[in-house]
C-alpha cells in the first residue's frame, strides 16, 4: 500500500485527502472500499468543518449529536428532541426499548469516566490512566443492532516540544476505532470528540493539542464514490 500521510491541518484536509486515498487505493471490503490501520494527526481539532459540497455536511445535526451525547440518554427519542427527528441510520440500530450502545456519551457515563480521569489529570500530569472505555466486551451481548465503533480515547497532557514559553501542558487526545466510515462516521465523530476534547481541556485550564486519530479499518460505502 502507498504511504499514507499522517498530520494534516484540519478534518476537513483529513476528510479531503482520505476520499481521494480510498477512491483509488481503498480494498474491496463488502461493500466498502477501505483502508487498514490507519492513524493521523489532526494538528487543530477545533477546526471541525467539512467543506465538501458533495457531503453537505450538517454541523446543526452534528451539534445535535453531541448533545445527545452529553445528555447520556441512550435513547433515540432523544436525538429526535434535540434535531427535531431521528435520522434513518439510528432509527435502524435502535433495539426494542429505542435504545443505542453507540451513544458515545451513554458509554462514558458508566462509572463517572469523564470526572475520573479529569480528576486523575488534574493530579498525576504524566498518567497514562486517563482512558474512557467505549467498545466493551462484558456488555457485548446487548450490541443488538448496533455496536461501537470506537474501542476507547486516551488523553494525555503533554509540552509543545515545538513552542517556547508556555507555562502549561497540552490536552491531547487519542481515539481508537474498530471501524470508521469516512462519508458519515468520520465527519460527525471527529466534532464530538473535538467538543469532548475542549471541554475536558476546559476543566483542567489547560489548552487543546493535538488529536490523533486511528482506525482499523477506514472506508467508503460504495454508494458515495465518485460523489
């Protein structure tokens, strides 16, 4: 396979160059093209829109997402309240009680992750405990309909080696991904984890770093190539 660069500017630089990478070098996988292990730094997360006409990305209905997640109701009733309807895609992973698993914020509920390891940063600047679980395998069995797509993120405060004078560390954030649809996955998700990023930077008076993005399989559906 091709090299793959690995720092871009902005998800949107991100978005631009991985449609193109998997267009021509994606693998037939179902009914994907896709690529394996692919990890990038974006180098300013807060940058989160995506330009593409073709995608006609909606940062009302991400914004909506996100605070769905905030919220930590898994329900997709929820959502509706919130972007005035359900989408297609959750109405269809939603189980028999209307529920998803992959309501991120749902997920980092269980056991007070977010206050746990913003405490744990706040003591320990060099823990490599700071991790929210996402994908867990004891609950594996109600994956119903759907199932994560995200295994966990880490966060680790760290220096620019680059920059001088600052007094304080960086909150980097680190997402680890089972699976990620480039068309639709990646263009919401990256806003609700760089949202996640800036309000656990915000508790720790810290700024944002960088985020650094992986996924075991990065892909399109067929039916968005060439769009």
């Amino acid at each position: 396979m091709t090299n793959i660069k690995n720092s871009f500017k902005n998800a949107d630089d991100a978005y631009y160059y991985f449609y193109d990478l998997i267009s021509i070098n994606g693998i037939d996988y179902g009914d994907t093209k896709a690529l394996f292990n692919v990890g990038f730094y974006l180098n300013n997360p807060l940058q989160t829109d995506i330009t593409d006409e073709h995608r006609n990305w909606n940062k009302q209905y991400a914004e909506a997402e996100w605070q769905w997640y905030l919220s930590g109701d898994p329900s997709v009733d929820k959502l509706g309240e919130l972007y005035g309807k359900v989408p297609p895609i959750w109405e269809n992973m939603a189980d028999s009680q209307r529920r998803c698993r992959s309501n991120y914020g749902w997920q980092w509920n269980r056991n007070n992750q977010i206050d746990k390891i913003i405490a744990k940063l706040a003591v320990v600047k060099d823990t490599r405990h700071a991790v929210i679980s996402i994908y867990d395998g004891k609950e594996i069995d109600t994956y119903e309909k759907d199932t994560p797509c995200t295994y966990g993120i880490q966060f680790t405060l760290l220096y620019d080696q680059n920059l001088t004078g600052r007094q304080n560390p960086a909150l980097n954030m680190t997402v680890l991904m089972r699976s990620n649809d480039l068309w639709y996955g990646f263009c919401n998700d990256q806003y609700c984890f760089a949202k996640l990023q800036k309000m656990i930077a915000a508790e720790l008076c810290v700024e944002v770093g960088t985020y650094y993005h992986f996924a075991t399989n990065l892909h399109l559906y067929n039916n968005k190539l060439n769009k």
